[in-house]
C-alpha cells in the first residue's frame, strides 16, 4: 500500500470548480474530483499555518494551548509513526516557514526531504545592495520581506525556477523512481496559492481584463482600502495562481494514469485554509474572524480500498482526521491522544464522524460549527483578552524565539492528558490579536443554511446555548487550560 498527499496553503474552496466555481480554469480538479471523494463540510482546527501542520502530524487540536510552534517532544508524529512501522515517509516541499524559529522539528519526522527555496520573502539570496523595485499597490516599505521579496523574484524569472515548479519536479521524481516499491508515504507540499500570488505571464493571459494600475498580487492583512477594480485584479492574481496549482496538480494525476495508482495508493489533496479576498471587506486572515471563506476548506480523498469515487460526503470532517486516515490506510494504530478519526467508512457511506466541529487561532475567538450553524464566542473581557498562558516545552514564535522578558514568566505548568506524564513550561506569550476592537475578538452566531455568506449575525438564545454546549464538551474534550473557559466567560 502505497500514499501520496497533495497539500496546497491557501487553497480557496469557493474558488474551485469541484465546488461550483465557473470562472476559474481548473480543469485536474474538476478530473480529480472525478476520481476521488469530494467532501463538501471539511472544516480548519488549528490556525494557521504550522498549527494545521501539527494537526496534520498529531492528529488532535492545539490553539487553545500554545500558538504558532514547533512540534513537541511528546506531540505523536504520523510520518514518524509510520516510518517507525517500515512505511518509508518522504517530503517535498518549498513551505519556507519549516524552517523558521516557529517551524523546527517538522521535516525531521520524515525519513528523507527535500526543499525548494524562494516564497514571500524567504530570506534566500544575498544581496547588499538594495534591490530594483516596481510601483506597488500595497507597499509596505522598509519591510525586511517585502525587500527580500524583489532580490528573490530576478531568480525566479522562469516557470521551471520557481518554488512549486521545483517542489512538484522532486515529488514526481520520487513517484517515478518508487511507483513499483511498497509501503511509502509521499507527501507533496507547495505554499502555492499562499500570498504573494506570482505567474508567469501565461497563467494571467487566461484571466483577461483591464487593469493598468500597479502591481497588486500581495494584499495587506486589513480592511479593503482599494477600488473595486482594483480588488478584481488581486482576485485574478490568485486565480492565475490557482490554474498553476492546477496545472501541476494534472502531472501528478498524470503520474497515476501512467503507473497504475490508482490501485493501491490513496490519494489526499487538501490546505491548511482559506484567504479572504475583499470578501466582508477584509483581506487575508487571523486579524478577522475565520468566516466560511477561510474555514471552511476543500478536501479530496481516493482510498484505494473502497474504490469510491466522484461523489461528494456531508459528514463533517476536518483536518485532524487526515492523520488517522493515513495510519489506518497503513493499518498502524492510533495513538491514544490522536482526536481525529479514520474516514475509510465515511468515504464509503458517509458515516458521520463528529457532531460538531472546533477551529480557532491562539488568543481568538474559539469557534465551533455543527454544518449549520457557526457559533464564533469572543473574551468575556476584550480589552484584557485573558487569562491567556503558553504550554510548551519549544519556547518559539513564528520567526524568533521567546524574548527574556517573556521567559522571565515562566512557571512549571500542568502536564495534560497528551503530553505523557511530562509538565509544561507555562508562560505569558504574545498572541496577534492585540487591539480589544479587532472582529476576531466579537462573539458571533450565524446560519449557514439562510445566510452562508455570514452577513447578518443571528440572535437566538437556545441555539446559541447548544452551540456553546458542543463549545464547552469539545474544549474539554482537548484538555484545554481552565483559564481558556475563564477568558471565554464560559463553565468549566
């Protein structure tokens, strides 16, 4: 037996044409969906992106612990549990921030990786002297990203040189070399169609329009400031993005034509999350709340064992579940702390896996959803946002470790259902969301069946009780910190 996974960052459901988009030029999703499972209610856990890779690599929720992290010592690793169990794990990928303070540890739980380099200001090439720059839209400056983000671009002036081009080169490199060898895992991972949205010219030839402003392909995180036309053009920037996803994502599927994978080899292709684009008059994510265009993410699966395909599941699923699907395809057992379930028999029938669904950002609101409706709850007390500790036994932010300030804080913390007996350092870290009027930080409800596009909040006191009573039985489901339910103004 035999897996690959396809993992684009940033991936728009809403913008795919398995999903009813009829404007985008797609057309190896629409081929893939025909030959997978769709699912139509996949929803985010932990936000954003390393948090959802450790749900990939755990199995289990981890933003109402710690924030953007490593994995920890007794975080279970599925690649590792499977090389444990002789399935060879292998990584290709150009995610730059693997490799950041806030990214360490991850690409080791692989038995071989490798990387390609050049993404959002990765800092990549050296060069002192300052950069040639373009006129852009949203210019932000002294930046150190966006500078390195012009010396970066000059080497990258080919297709064949950029970061998802290189990253699917080394993935089909390992089909062709391994298709006929048993019991490996390819994981295949581009930060493609994440900001900024950059193509050759021929992928923005198929989204034709009038445009002759500067360059606009990489929105700030903030409200919209720019002109109608103006945020057409960024959307289009991003579908351009998406067709060469899609364009890349055909030679895998070409690949398992070829071979013949499609007997013994499941395939997942999934994301990590969503991306506002001028919807709710917000660009990107985090600094508001996670509305269904960030939330609510695609997900293709073909299970070999099954062999069902081009249907679409309703049950609701999310991204733990991808973790135990993969140990149950390789029939290796879950670890006791693993939340997510196997979706073999929800793929087949579509068994339901869960009544309700968790998802949130450190230091946010802490939403739960039940397909129909969206319950996102706020602090009690917005201008303190607390109590609110770190667990960790990994002291790291994004992009540097905790300052001495915040590991002067520092205090033997509880040791939790899954972290083996160990006890946490438990500190005063910093979370994004800072400014007490932040929309991330309001409490919510919404309909999702009369009103998706969340427009209009709902008030219904017994419909809010029940969504805050699968809000509570999963925050203790996760063994969340009782300072969690005290900064939410909920029972413990």
């Amino acid at each position: 037996m035999k897996a690959v996974m396809v993992m684009f960052d940033t991936l728009n459901r809403r913008m795919l044409p398995p999903y009813g988009c009829d404007w985008t030029k797609m057309p190896n999703f629409q081929r893939l969906a025909q030959r997978s499972v769709t699912f139509d209610n996949a929803y985010v856990g932990s936000m954003p992106c390393m948090p959802a890779r450790r749900e990939l690599h755990t199995g289990r929720y981890n933003f109402l612990h710690r924030s953007w992290g490593p994995l920890e010592p007794f975080d279970d690793s599925t690649p590792e549990l499977l090389w444990r169990h002789g399935v060879y794990t292998h990584l290709s990928t150009d995610h730059y921030h693997y490799f950041e303070d806030g990214g360490a540890t991850y690409q080791s739980r692989y038995r071989t990786w490798d990387f390609s380099r050049g993404h959002e200001g990765d800092p990549w090439i050296g060069q002192v002297a300052e950069p040639e720059r373009v006129p852009c839209l949203a210019d932000r400056g002294t930046s150190e990203r966006w500078r390195q983000d012009f010396v970066n671009r000059p080497f990258m002036a080919r297709e064949e040189l950029q970061p998802q081009a290189k990253t699917f080169a080394a993935g089909l490199d390992f089909l062709r070399r391994n298709h006929d060898q048993d019991s490996w895992f390819l994981h295949i991972e581009t930060f493609d169609p994440h900001e900024p949205f950059f193509t050759q010219q021929h992928y923005k030839d198929l989204y034709p329009h009038d445009y002759e402003g500067p360059r606009f392909d990489w929105p700030t995180y903030g409200p919209v400031t720019e002109t109608p036309e103006q945020v057409a053009h960024c959307r289009y920037e991003y579908a351009a993005l998406l067709s060469m996803c899609d364009a890349y994502l055909g030679k895998v599927l070409d690949l398992f034509d070829e071979y013949g994978l499609w007997e013994d080899t499941m395939l997942i292709v999934n994301t990590d999350h969503g991306f506002l684009l001028g919807e709710h008059d917000c660009w990107a994510k985090c600094w508001a709340p996670f509305y269904q265009e960030v939330a609510h993410m695609p997900l293709f699966v073909w299970d070999p064992r099954t062999r069902v395909h081009d249907v679409h599941r309703q049950a609701l699923v999310q991204t733990i579940d991808l973790p135990a699907t993969l140990l149950d395809f390789f029939n290796v057992a879950l670890p006791p702390d693993m939340q997510g379930v196997p979706l073999r028999q929800t793929i087949l029938d579509d068994t339901p896996v869960r009544s309700a669904a968790l998802f949130g950002l450190y230091g946010a609101q802490v939403n739960v959803t039940d397909g129909r409706y969206v319950y996102m709850r706020g602090p009690a007390d917005r201008a303190s946002n607390g109590p609110l500790y770190q667990y960790t036994h990994m002291p790291t932010h994004m992009t540097s470790r905790f300052s001495v300030e915040e590991m002067r804080t520092l205090e033997k913390g509880p040791a939790f259902s899954f972290t083996k007996g160990c006890p946490t350092m438990r500190l005063n870290g910093g979370c994004w969301v800072r400014d007490p009027n932040m929309p991330a930080l309001q409490t919510y409800l919404f309909d999702l069946e009369s009103d998706y596009e969340q427009r209009t909040p709902i008030d219904d006191p017994a419909i809010e009780q029940r969504m805050i009573d699968h809000l509570v039985r999963l925050m203790k489901w996760n063994d969340a910190p009782r300072e969690q339910f005290q900064r939410l103004g909920l029972p413990f």
